[in-house]
C-alpha cells in the first residue's frame, strides 16, 4: 500500500465543498479542514505508485477551485 498526505489550497470559502469532492474519491481515506498556511489535508491510500500518483494529478489537481497542492510520500516501514 502506498500513502500519501496531500496538502492543498483553494479558493477562498471552497473549502467544504472541496472537501465533500474529495470524500467521494475511493482513494482518499481522510479529509481535514486546517489552519495555516493550507486549507486541507487529504490522506491517499493506493496499492500502487502510479495509481496514487493518477490519483493526485488528475483527480485531485484539476478539481475546480483547487489553487495548488503539496503531496508528502510515506515512507514504507516507518509507519
């Protein structure tokens, strides 16, 4: 299984909307709503790197009202 925690901003007062989209995604497992410097916190789980990356890149990062994300790889083992 590989994990990533993707930390995302976006439009002003889209926040919960964004949220929802992203509870419908079969690899999101969590969603948090942050203070600081991002908005939300999504964590993705998939069984492989290039699905989680599919994930991310054309699910996540072209959702409307997304601004940008960061995503932050889990280390296998170090759990």
């Amino acid at each position: 299984m590989t994990i990533a925690y993707v930390l995302i901003n976006c439009d002003l007062g889209y926040e919960e909307q964004i949220i929802e989209e992203l509870k419908h995604l079969s690899d999101v497992k969590e969603t948090h709503g942050t203070f600081g410097a991002y908005d939300i916190l999504a964590k993705v789980e998939s069984a492989n790197v290039e699905t989680l990356r599919e994930t991310i890149m054309w699910k996540i990062r072209k959702m409307g009202r997304v601004r940008s994300t960061l995503t932050l790889m889990g280390i296998e083992g170090q759990e």
